[in-house]
DNA sequence: CCAGACGTTGTT
DNA sequence: GTCTGG
DNA sequence: CCAGACGTTGTT
DNA sequence: GTCTGG
C-alpha cells in the first residue's frame, strides 16, 4: 500500500515535470505527508490545476468525513465495481505528485519493521494515480478529499510489501486527465518500472508524522540480521 | 418495501 | 448514490 | 502508514 | 482490541 509519501523536488521541478499543469504556487516541501493531511493533486477538470485535497477519500454519499481515514488507497484490480470509487473512477480522476513514498518492511524477527524510502533512480519527480471527489457535510462545508490507487508489487517493491502505489508513465497523464467519462483505463494501474526505482532503509524518525523534516531521508543502517540458524 | 453496507491493510 | 439482503 | 487514546464527575 | 488523528 502506500501510507506516507514525499515532495521534495527543486524549485520548478513540478512544472518540468506536469508541463500540461497550472500550478497558482509552488508545491509546498513535505518530506512525511500522513494520510488525513491536505496533498496536493492535479483533478482531471478542463483545465488541469494544482489545487488541495484532502488524503483519504470521503464518497459523496457519507454521512460523517472520518470515513476517509480508511480509504487512503484503492485497489487498482476492484475500482470499477466498488461503490465508494467507481464512479470517481469514470469521472474524477488524479494525479498526486510526489518525489517518494515509504514502505515499513517487516524484519525476520516476525514483529519489528524498518521503514524503507523508495524513489527513482533519477529522482525526478513523479506522480501517483489518484480518484478525488467533492463531499458536502450537513453543515454545509465542502472537503475535496483523494486516495492513491494500489497495484500488486513490481520485482523491487516485492521483497518490501505485497502491494505498491500506483506510479503512472508521463505518457500516460493525458489519458488520465481526460475529463471525459471513460471506463478504458484500467491497463494503466500496473506496477512502474523496476529499473528504473530505488529503495533503501531510512530512521525510524520517520514513523512519526510530527517528524517532516529532511532527515527523514537518511539511508539508515539496515537491521541485524537473525543470528540463529 | 426499508435497512444497511459501501474500504484497505495486516494479522491471526 | 446504488446495490444487496431481509 | 504509525502513534496515541481509550472515562466520568466535579471543581476551577 | 479498535478507533481516531496526523
């Protein structure tokens, strides 16, 4: 799956890399986004904008927003059918830019895990595929609100976790910012290019998301291995 | 007809 | 909202 | 994803 | 154990 990730390119990275996109301001740096915390996404509206939504998707038919905690990902295999994300994923469709994720890995002793940080090779930035909707509470307020669509792991993300986010080719944004209703779309949600990413294990600072800082990003020594045997 | 679910992950 | 189960 | 809370009453 | 909050 995928439960925290990172922006952290240079400044004009984002424009570079989503030349199709309006961006009003630069993407704030985040090196520990947690879920429940307003991202940054690209609706596949007219006109594609950097605009903020809210991480974990709330249906328009909820009756209470906390329901979005549990829906941070979707499964890329079941989109169509789901009721809480498939008419999202005819009409609202998009992207998430990020820079990495992390994965916590379990360690052979069965119980502890080491976070890993995981990116490309060439650290450019890169973008999640992602369903947002628009939800009005009884009071009246409006939440835009998101979710990262998951698919099985590719031959880097296997050893770490059996899922993966799904991490779309430049080549196929358009076709996943098309506003119009489509239902052509699933073959995109495969597992990116393992040659072409990187993992490496990192502190356990970044288990807590009150740490959002660029140490989050250190490579940490990787955890002993079992003596017994 | 109305009531109730609607999700992912990991763990056992 | 829309589907399933009672 | 992980961390942290998880409760009531009465008093200030 | 399970839910909420970040």
């Amino acid at each position: 799956m995928c439960g925290r990730f990172v922006y952290a390119a240079q400044c004009g990275e984002n424009q570079l890399a989503f030349p199709q996109v309006v961006f009003p301001n630069e993407i704030p740096l985040r090196y520990n986004i947690a879920p429940g915390q307003d991202i940054t996404a690209i609706a596949n509206t007219a006109e594609p904008r950097a605009d903020t939504f809210k991480w974990g998707l709330i249906p328009s038919w909820a009756k209470d927003h906390k329901i979005g905690n549990r829906l941070i990902n979707a499964r890329g295999e079941t989109l169509a059918e789901k009721p809480s994300f498939r008419t999202a994923f005819k009409r609202r469709r998009c992207l998430i830019p990020a820079t990495g994720f992390y994965e916590w890995q379990r360690n052979p002793d069965g119980k502890t895990k080491t976070p890993m940080y995981i990116a490309l090779k060439s650290g450019a930035p890169f973008a999640f595929a992602g369903l947002w909707e628009s939800w009005h509470s009884p009071e009246g307020q409006r939440i835009q609100s998101c979710t990262i669509i998951t698919t099985e792991p590719n031959d880097l993300m296997a050893p770490i976790h059996n899922r993966m986010p799904v991490i779309l080719p430049a080549n196929a944004y358009d076709l996943w910012l098309d506003p119009a209703e489509r239902t052509d779309l699933q073959a995109l949600l495969s597992p990116y290019f393992a040659q072409e990413m990187t993992a490496y294990p990192v502190s356990t600072l970044v288990n807590s998301p009150i740490n959002d800082t660029p140490d989050c990003l250190k490579p940490a020594k990787p955890p002993e291995q079992s003596a017994l045997f």
